[in-house]
C-alpha cells in the first residue's frame, strides 16, 4: 500500500498551491482530483482532499462524495480553501452544510486562499462586482465573514495563502494510524 496521495480541485490555483506545499511536506502524491485519480487513491493509505470555496460550495466534494466507497478504511481529510478569514460559526456551518452521512467524522481543514480579479473568467468577475455593489449597501455588520474579505481587497488582489495553515493537517497525516 503507497503511503499517501493529495487530490484537489482548484479553479484559480490557491487549493493547487497548498496541495503542492502537502506533497512538499509529506512526500505524498499528488493529482488534480478526477474519477480516475479518487479510483487510483484507493491505493494509497492516506488521502488528503483539497477543494475551494465558492458560493458556499466546496469544489469537487460531490465529486468525493460519489467515490466514498473506494476510499472506506482509509485515513481521509479534507482541506477548504477560501478567502474568508478563519471564523468559527462560519466554518461550523460549512462543515454541517457538506460533511453529513458518510463524511460526518472526517476531519475538515481550512486554509486561507487568494484573490485576483484579473484571472478571473469574466462570469465571475462580473459576478462578484455585482455582489461588491450589492454590499456596498448593506450595513457591514451583516456580512458573513467571507463578504468582508471582498470588500477589503485592494486594487482586486490578495494573497492570503501561508504555509502556516497546513500545520495542523500535516500533524494528523504523519500522526501514528490507530
Ligand atoms: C464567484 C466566487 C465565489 C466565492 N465564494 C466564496 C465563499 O463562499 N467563501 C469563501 O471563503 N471564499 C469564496 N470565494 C473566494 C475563493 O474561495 C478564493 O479566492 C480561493 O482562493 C479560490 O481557490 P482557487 O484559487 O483554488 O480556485 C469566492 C470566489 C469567487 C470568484
């Protein structure tokens, strides 16, 4: 059995970069999450899913959910990569969205992505400077903690991502399997 592989599905390359930066540090595998690569981990003994946050949603996780089955008996974890700040309620929240039934006692983890609204496709773009206009509005003590983070971008960029987020993730992977 290999050791261990990182599958992620990322749309402007922050959840990418953090599955390099676990490969770096864990010297697992490494593959942008397909039905093809979830089938290939059921090789491995540890596998480490990394999807990005959008509209709440968490990128490629039906996709995981449809394969549970090839992965059961493995150690699994999940990283979401978003651009919201670390916020208690609101990650409670995510994980109660989208870790029910067979996901229920995953660990989840969550890092700290980017934002650039050149790279952006146009449909997202205009999405969010529709949003941005929608909130400028709002009193800004209604924003869930991810709203903030847009209305503080300066110049349409951040890089919020750190190396630091993984620590906690990396201990549960290399800790001892009971
Ligand atoms: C249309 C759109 C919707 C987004 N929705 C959320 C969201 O609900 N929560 C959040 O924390 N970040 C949200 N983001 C920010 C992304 O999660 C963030 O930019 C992340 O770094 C994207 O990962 P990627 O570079 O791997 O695609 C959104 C970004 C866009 C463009």
């Amino acid at each position: 059995m290999k050791q261990g592989i990182v599958l992620y599905r990322s749309k402007y390359g922050s959840t990418r970069k953090y599955a390099g930066w676990l490969q770096e540090a864990l010297g697992y595998d490494c593959e942008e999450a397909s039905g093809a690569a979830l089938r290939r981990a059921s090789a491995y003994d540890t596998v480490v899913f990394c999807g990005a946050v959008y509209a709440s949603g968490i990128k490629g996780l039906a996709l995981l959910k449809k394969n549970m089955r090839v992965l059961r008996g493995k150690r699994l974890a999940v990283l979401c990569v978003g651009a919201s700040p670390y916020n208690e309620a609101a990650f409670t929240a995510l994980r109660q969205r989208h870790f029910g039934g067979e996901l229920e006692s995953v660990p989840v983890y969550y890092a700290r992505g980017a934002w650039d609204t050149d790279a952006m496709t146009a449909v997202d773009r205009t999405l969010c400077n529709m949003l941005k206009k929608s909130l400028a509005k709002r009193d800004p003590a209604t924003y869930e903690p991810w709203m903030q983070a847009l209305m503080s971008v300066q110049d349409g960029k951040a890089d919020w991502t750190e190396k630091g987020y993984l620590a906690p993730l990396i201990a549960y992977c290399t800790a001892a399997k009971d």
